[in-house]
C-alpha cells in the first residue's frame, strides 16, 4: 500500500497517556475546529482518559456547491441517491481517499498505543 500523507488534525486529551480515542469527522464545508467545543459536554468524570481526533478533510471542488472549494470528504455530483440507477452522487475515488485517509489515523493511534478497537 502506498503511503498516505496524514490529514491535519485538532487534537484534546482529556487526561494524561490516553488509551481510548475518538476520531471525529466535520461535515461538508467544515473542518476539525467545529467540534472542540463539544469535548467537555461528552466526557464524564471517572472515565479514563480519551484522545479526540478532528481531521480537516482536505479541500476540494464540490460540484453541488457550483464548483466552490471547500473541505469536503469526496466531492457531491448531484443530489440523486439512485446508484442502482446510474446516479453518481458521490465520487467514489474522493471516497476511497477518505477511507484510506482515515484509516491512517487509526493506524496512527495504534502506533501511539491505542488499540484499533478502542
């Protein structure tokens, strides 16, 4: 497999030496910065300490959005959700990107002691 360049991400440990994390993806148009606020209202007093992951999807054109660019997981052709139908909604190479991106920052984690099922 080839390399992958790992997206940017905002990161916040809740506590030291986490062994959880959660890897949290914006919307279209977004970016990481959106959810830090959210952090405080998930976590509970007791729990062990968590690292959160918002990656910033990279910037790209979005068709639906007349070509504007934006951070988008995959660019949107068109607003039908008939696939079986021929309708390519979403591009799929965008999506296969996002995967393999994704993937390397669970990989990542692992590499920094959080096993891929937590």
């Amino acid at each position: 497999m080839d390399s992958i360049a790992l997206l940017d991400t905002i990161e916040h440990e809740t506590g030291p030496a986490p062994e959880w994390a959660v890897l949290w993806l914006h919307g279209l148009g977004a970016d990481g910065h959106d959810f830090e606020p959210i952090v405080p209202e998930l976590v509970r007093l007791g729990w062990p300490a968590l690292r959160f992951v918002f990656p910033h999807a990279p910037m790209r054109a979005v068709t639906i959005n007349n070509g504007m660019r934006m951070r988008a997981w995959y660019d949107i052709r068109n607003f039908s959700a008939d696939e079986l139908a021929g309708g390519d909604r979403a591009d799929s190479e965008g999506v296969m990107e996002s995967i393999a991106q994704v993937e390397a920052l669970v990989a990542r984690e692992a590499g920094r002691g959080i096993r891929p099922e937590r």
